[in-house]
C-alpha cells in the first residue's frame, strides 16, 4: 500500500480514536465506578507514541492535554503537562518498547501512568485542590488492567508498515 | 517489501528534545497564568467551543430517552398528570396571592426603614449537560453561557434550594461549583433566630459541614438554613440545608454540626439562574 494513503488512514484512525477519548471522558459513570475512570486519552497516547511516533508525539500529546484539561475543568495545562512528560519518554524509548514483551510493557504503563498520577497530584497539591489518595490509585489500577485490551484493539485498527508478531 | 521501510529504520524523531522544552515551559506558563489570574480565558474558551458538540453528543441519550418517554407516556398516565399539575398549580396559586401582599408589605416596610427594594430576581433556566468532569472536585457544567447572559458568581437553585454558583462561564456554556465541593463555602443564617453561620462542602452531595458553632449557640436539629447575602455573591432568603447533626464535645470550643442540603445536588437536571443584578 502507498505510504500516503497508509499514513492518511492512520490519522484519520486516530482522530476518531481521540474524539471517542472525550466522548468516554465526558460521559457520566456510576459512583461506584467514578475513581477507577481510566486515563483514556494517556493510553491512547502512550499507544501512537510506540507506533506510529512520526505523526503522533509531543505537539499531539500536549494539544489532547489541552482538551482533556478544558473537558475535564481542571487546571489548563495540568494534563497537557502530565502527558507531555509521559509521550516525550515514551518516543525517546519507542523503539524499544516495541520489542517488549506483552507482559514487560504492561508493567511499564503501569510505571507510566503512576508518574502520570504523580504529576497531577503534584500540581493539584500546588494548587491548593485536595483530594483523596483513592482518586489517584483508581486510575491507575483500571489503566494497568485495560491496557492489554486497548493496545490489541487498536493494534486491528491501524496499518503497520513493519510487520508486527 | 513495503515501500517507505528505510524511513522507519532511522530511529530518529525530528528536535525532540527542542520540541519537549519549548512545549514543557508554554504548559508552565499555562499552568501559572491561569492560576493567578485570568489571561489564558481566551484560549480555555476556543477549546470550550470546540468540545461543545461532544458534550451535546454525550447528553444526547439522555435527552433522547426524556423524548421518548413524554411521547410514548399514555392518554390515562397524561390525564392523570394534568389533574395533578393542575391542583398543584391551584396550591401554588394561593400561596402567591398571599406573597404578593407580603412582598407589597415588605417592600413598604423597607421604603420605611430606607433600605433597598429588591426582592424579585429574574431567572433563567439552565440545562445540567456534564457532569463529574473531574474526581477531585464537584463541578458540573450547564447549557448556558456568556452568550446567554451568564456571568462569573452567578448563583444556581433547583425547586427546593441552593445548588451552587457559577465558577467559569463559556461561550456557550458555563462551569459551575457546587456547594458540596470541599473548596465551597457560603454565608447562611438560620431561619428561625437569625444566627449566622458559614455552610462548607466537604466533598458529600449528602451533608455540609457547618463550622465555628459555639457550644452555647441557640442551634436544634431540623433548623432550616437559608443565604444570608452577607458574602455579597448569593442574594439572601433562599432556603439551603437542614441541620441534621448536632454533637457537642465538651473539651472542644466548638460543636460539630452538620446539616442536609436540601437541592438533591447530584440528581439535578434543570436548574435555575438567578440574576441578581
């Protein structure tokens, strides 16, 4: 397949994937459900970052923060912050991410999305907004566990020009 | 072979590093500004406009759902509502014959005491289109915004009480703080004595914390709180919670009370905007 058409794909792949992002952030979920609402938009993120790191990386990362931020009414900047930080590791270290295994990259999402944590506590903290240490330890349970899902599921979706196992 | 594989082997992402600097302190500046003071409004409200059919879209099952339901409702169920309505429109209607001689009464007696005449506000109705947009906080967000008149501090009610005040307005909606929210607070009086107190969010939709309360202070379970309007953002008389714990402790200088809001604050769709100026 042509590299433009493979690439136009894939961005428009993920347009949708980020618009349907705001959308699961935005909708409204159960109490008891509400402190493991996932980080959506950082494992989407973490994932084009891995794969396709030309289109996606850190103007992406911080302009989604943005969005995340003005949806979700916090402090503008504070995701687009967090997130920056994550995707700019993640491209430094995307090639070898690839090559992990399944099990050793869930374990690194898992340190990623607790530095993530870390950073909004952190500005939040600064900030004067206190909050409760289960609000920060939702996240990043129902991140670790929805990951393997995410990340196959949207592997279906978007052409590779490597071939990958 | 797939064609462009020599562009993926060059590991390289074009100034990186540059690029993560330069982004790294714009979100600083970010971060600061809108902090301290309001510069970056203009830029929160471009994205605003740009996420409001998303918002709309997610709203958009529920309000379908309400469609459905009033078209669907049967002639016996529509009788039975209107005889309801109507009788309970007759209800209100008493009540206000004997308001409107009040208000005249007591826009008379002010006259007297030479104080300000302003009892009636004029309202707006507001649709609740997003809600637990944050977990640290108790923020929703309402259909209506600068474009339609909504202002920064402007205070929301539902039919039985205070629901909070307006935080950040939109163009074309507006985010709003409850009174629950751990960083709310607001002016109160109880209604019977006048004794004024503050009624403070402390994260539950359930109870508000009323703090500062001497032991000795004239206080029963079953108060009925309303705005004092001393803070000067809420205007004063609407009824807000209901004191339903009172515990005394002896080795402390004040009591612990709680009270019961009485806006049901999380099952709220329409809400009311009263303007007060």
């Amino acid at each position: 397949m042509p590299s433009e058409i493979k690439n136009n794909q894939n961005k428009v792949i993920a347009f949708l994937a980020i618009l349907i992002c705001i959308i699961l952030i935005l909708i409204p979920t159960p109490d008891l459900l509400k402190i493991y609402k996932p980080d959506w938009s950082l494992l989407l993120l973490i994932f084009l970052a891995i794969n396709i790191p030309k289109e996606f990386n850190l103007g992406m990362a911080f302009l989604v923060g943005l969005l995340v931020d003005v949806s979700k009414g916090s402090l503008l900047g504070q995701h687009a912050l967090a997130s920056l930080l994550i995707i700019f590791l993640v491209t430094k270290f995307h090639l070898q991410l690839r090559i992990f295994p399944f099990l050793q990259l869930t374990a690194v999402v898992c340190f990623l999305i607790i530095i993530y944590q870390f950073i909004l506590f952190w500005i939040n903290g600064v900030s004067g907004i206190s909050s409760s240490f289960a609000s920060y330890l939702g996240p990043i349970i129902s991140g670790t566990i929805l990951w393997p899902i995410i990340a196959k599921l949207l592997g279906q979706l978007f052409i590779f020009s490597t071939t990958k196992k | 072979m797939v064609v462009d594989s020599d562009k993926h082997r060059r590991p390289r992402i074009p100034a990186l590093n540059i690029k993560f600097i330069l982004l790294f302190c714009l979100s600083f500046f970010l971060l600061f500004s809108d902090q301290k003071n309001n510069y970056v409004s203009l830029l929160r409200n471009s994205v605003a406009i740009a996420i409001h059919p998303i918002q709309s879209l997610v709203d958009f099952p529920q309000r379908f759902g309400s469609w459905i339901n009033t078209n669907i409702s049967s002639r016996e169920e529509l009788i039975q509502e209107n005889k309801r309505l109507y009788d309970d429109q007759l209800q209100k209607k008493l009540a206000l014959q004997r308001l409107a001689s009040l208000e005249q009464e007591n826009i008379r007696l002010r006259k007297i005491l030479n104080a300000s005449s302003t009892i009636k506000n004029s309202v707006q109705i507001a649709r609740i289109i997003s809600t637990d947009i944050n977990p640290f906080r108790h923020l929703v967000v309402i259909n209506k915004g600068e474009q339609d008149g909504a202002y920064n501090g402007q205070v929301l009610v539902d039919s039985n009480g205070v629901i909070g005040q307006i935080l950040q307005t939109n163009f074309l909606s507006a985010k709003v703080i409850l009174i629950s929210d751990t960083d709310h607070a607001l002016p109160v009086e109880i209604n019977r004595n006048g004794f004024r107190a503050l009624a403070q969010g402390n994260g539950s939709f359930h109870s508000l914390s009323i703090p500062f309360i001497p032991n000795n202070a004239d206080i029963e379970i079953g108060d009925l709180l309303v705005t004092s309007g001393l803070g000067g953002k809420f205007p004063n008389g609407y009824p807000v919670a209901i004191i339903d714990s009172i515990s005394l402790n002896p080795t402390q200088q004040f009591a612990d009370v709680t009270a019961k809001p009485l806006a049901s604050l999380n099952q709220a769709r329409e809400v009311i905007l009263i303007n007060s100026n």
